[in-house]
C-alpha cells in the first residue's frame, strides 16, 4: 500500500502542479500561499537565508515533492476511516488538506496573515486543495480496486 500511496500523491501533486499554472495565470501573480513564498518565508525565518526568486522557486518545488506523496500516504492511513457520507473520499482529503494548511500556516508564519488574502485567492486555494484529493483519491483508488 505504501508504493501505491506515494505514486497517488506524485499524481495529485502533478495536477495540482497544472493547476497552480491556471492560478497564477488568472491572478496574474502568485499567491501569499504559492510554494516559492512559503519556501522563502521558511528559509529566511528558519535558517536566516534569503532566498533568490529562482532558489525559492526551486526550493517551493522540492518542498511541493515531498508534501504531496507524504499527504498521499496520510490519506492511504485515514481513508479507511473516513465517514461514509455524502461528500467523495477526495473532497475529504481536499477539505483535510485545506484545514491542515489553514491551521499551520500562520502558526509557522510561513504566509501573512490569513485575513490579509484576497476572496478570490481563499477560493484558489479551496480548489487547488480539491483538485489535490480528487486526483491523489482516484490515483489510489484505481490501485486498490
């Protein structure tokens, strides 16, 4: 189950990585939220380094590919216990995800504050999360049947 978790959560994180492009083209920048910020943020309150815009790009990207396999595999541990209901599997992870990003980013101050967001950049950041659980849930679902 292990290998199939981490190969959901490469596939999830690919999407996302499609979608975060389609983001950042219709805001026209991106996010406090964008992997490269949080990367610099991190580097420059954890390490003391300030990071150049490629570096935080890259290092937002290794930050990202390990993130999203690791989910993967959180997601494979819960899934089994994750209420039957009316919402899909993966809208559960999606909405897990946003709650685990929401609650621990500001904690880390690795963004601004939450209330510094725009509306429009809050309703990216539920979709990507969606888009997220959706393909990493399929992806493991279509291992496990």
């Amino acid at each position: 189950m292990f290998p199939q978790a981490l190969i959901a959560g490469v596939t999830g994180t690919v999407a996302l990585r499609a979608f975060v492009a389609l983001r950042n083209r219709v805001l026209g920048r991106p996010p406090p939220y964008a992997a490269r910020h949080i990367a610099a943020r991190l580097a420059r309150s954890a390490l003391h380094r300030e990071l150049s815009p490629v570096q935080a790009r890259r290092w937002g990207d290794a930050m990202r590919a390990i993130y999203g396999p690791m989910l993967g595999v959180g997601w494979a541990l819960a899934r089994e216990a994750a209420p039957e209901g009316p919402l899909p599997p993966g809208v559960l992870l999606g909405l897990g995800v946003l709650a685990l990003e929401l609650s621990t980013f500001p904690m880390l101050r690795a963004t601004a504050s939450l209330r510094t967001w725009s509306t429009t950049e809050h309703a990216w950041l539920v979709a990507q999360t969606a888009v997220f659980g959706l393909v990493t849930e399929a992806a493991f679902a279509s291992f496990v049947r």
